[in-house]
C-alpha cells in the first residue's frame, strides 16, 4: 500500500469510469436504487487487524446503503484468493467485490473475468498488476482507490530522516526492517524507501533484516540488529513488528517511524516513544471501497483512481505528533 522524498506530490487521479463505457465489460446495466446489492471482500485474512479495519469500513457502509457484504478469508494465500475469486464469477454470487490482493499479478486475470462478467470491482490498497508505483487502473474497467507501495516507502523514509535529526547531529544509521521476504508489495516498498533515505543523505542504510508483521517477529529483528547494529539511530518498520522491537531499545539513543494506523502506533507516537507512524485510516479506505463499488453499480459515476493518503487525509499519512494530533486511529494490533 510521489516523487523524490516527499509524498506530498503525488497527484490523485481523477479520470472517472463510466458505467456504460466499453472497459465496464457487462457492467451497463445500472442496479435500481432499490435493489439490496451484494458485496464481497477479498481481503488479506480475518486474523489480520489491518484488513479487518477495512471489513468495518466496508459494512459499515455497505449497511447504511442497501447493500451485504461478506469476508472471504484467504488467509495470505495467493492461489486461495485467485480460486475464490474465480468461484464468485463463475456463481454470480455479488454484484461488487473489493480486492485487498495477496499477489496483484495473481488476481490481474480472475479481476479482467469478473469485469467482463458485469461485476463491479474495486481495487482497493494493493494495485493489481506489475506496476507498484501507481494508483492508475491496470485492469480497465476497475475502480482503484490505492495506496501505491513506492509512496508508502518514500513516505516511512521521509519521516525517518527526519527521525534522524531528532537523535544524532550527522551520520544517521538507519535500519528498514522488511515486511515479508520477496513478496512483491513489500520488496517494491523496500526499494522505493532504501532508495530515498540513500538519497537524502542517510550515512548508512541498513535493509536485511525481516520484521514481519507481528510483535514477535519484530522482537527477533530488532535482536538481531542490535547484535550486528548496536550503534543504529532509527527503526522502521510495521507497526505490529516495532511493538515487539521497541521495548529493546530501553535506554538505547533510538527511535522509530512505523507503517500503520493502529492505537498502538498511536499511542507511540503520541508518547514520543516513536517520532511518526504511516497513518493511512484503513477504515475509511474500507469505507470510501464501498462507496465508490455502490455508486458505480447504481450507474454513477466515479473517479476511476485515488491515491488514498490523498483523498483520506490532510497529513498525507505522515503521521508525525503533531499531524495525529485530535485524531484517531482505526483499529487495535
């Protein structure tokens, strides 16, 4: 889930889809505003905190908008979403579903099916295609509200050299502990992160390590790192890995930036026991998800692409002290 250090620049899309347009496949056919439509929500795994901010945002308003929805659990799994998602094309069983992809060069086939099917698809959080640096549409006829990897990577970076000026005067070693080891959003993050701290002048940049996206995983990363990087300056990484990482840094001139909009990064950063958190409030992308699939499904039309840091916040999910100040955060790790 921008150019040079700053996400400020990039620039939401705002090309709108069109229910009767060619791209919509079987879509032309606009849903009566009486007809209670049917929702499915392909999303990360149940057990996932993150992914169930967006199921509250997605019911929600579903809910209050003559519409069901349902969780469809892939747990993860690549394959297992790419087959659920072909199940419901083949069954006809919802009339939108919202895609939160595994693999998004998985799901580029099952997602063109389900459009030429006349079901109405959002892409949201993860693009769904080769490209991780847009949140333009790379299956026509699909509605994308995006939070593109390579802005997420710039943006933890640009938080973490500012980070830096806060613990050490020059020569700021800095460690980006990966999410998941060679999946494709996770290593399209690291790049565009590793490369922008490169380029702002961080003196060392440290980017072997996997944090994962649990306490305990973090914990063992940030074990690791201080064996090998007792003298780092600044942790970055998932909001679930730096909760297990931080009670290690007791005493240690470090701080940290996370990836995650949870209480517990707020309250982090709040402390100033980190100096910022990636705050994209994934309960209103959940929401915004569900709104754009209904509308389109009723015959309205929609911006076809957002970048959600964009649409979602006025911070540009730079989610410093100051910025998450009165704010609240979506969900609990």
């Amino acid at each position: 889930m921008a150019v040079g250090l700053t996400v400020t620049t990039a620039v939401a899309l705002t090309a709108c889809s069109r229910p009767d347009s060619d791209d919509a496949g079987a879509a032309a056919t606009a849903a009566p505003a009486d007809k209670k439509l049917s929702i499915g929500f392909f999303g990360f795994a149940k057990a996932n905190s993150f992914a169930q901010a967006t199921w509250a945002g997605v019911q929600e308003y579903a809910g209050a908008n003559n519409a069901e929805a349902t969780f469809l659990d892939s747990n993860f799994d690549g394959p297992t979403q790419v087959n659920q998602l072909q199940d419901a094309v083949t069954s006809k069983r919802y009339d939108i579903v919202i895609v939160q992809a595994n693999d998004g060069t998985a799901m580029v086939n099952p997602i063109k099916q389900a459009v030429a099917a006349g079901i109405t698809v959002v892409v949201e959080f993860t693009p769904v295609g080769g490209k991780y640096d847009t949140a333009a549409p790379q299956v026509p006829g699909t509605i994308n509200i995006i939070d593109p990897p390579t802005v997420n990577g710039e943006g933890l970076a640009k938080m973490g050299l500012d980070a830096c000026k806060t613990v050490v005067d020059s020569g700021c070693k800095v460690a980006y502990l990966q999410g998941f080891a060679n999946y494709p959003l996770d290593t399209a993050r690291t790049d565009a992160a590793v490369n922008a701290l490169k380029a702002g002048g961080a003196a060392e940049v440290i980017s072997n390590f996997v944090g994962g996206y649990t306490p305990d995983s973090g914990r063992a990363a940030m074990q690791n790192l201080l064996q090998a990087h007792p003298d780092v300056n600044v942790v970055i990484g998932s909001s679930q890995a730096l909760q297990g990482a931080t009670p290690l840094a007791a005493g240690k001139k470090i701080t940290f930036v996370g990836n995650g909009n949870s209480t517990q990064a707020y309250d982090f950063v709040n402390k100033g026991t980190w100096y910022a958190t990636y705050a994209l409030p994934e309960k209103g992308q959940g929401a915004k998800a569900a709104e754009l699939g209904i509308k389109k499904a009723r015959g309205e039309t929609v911006p076809e692409s957002s970048v959600a840091c964009e649409v979602l916040t006025d911070y540009n999910c730079l989610g410093t002290k100051e910025a998450l100040t009165g704010k609240t955060a979506d969900y609990s790790d």
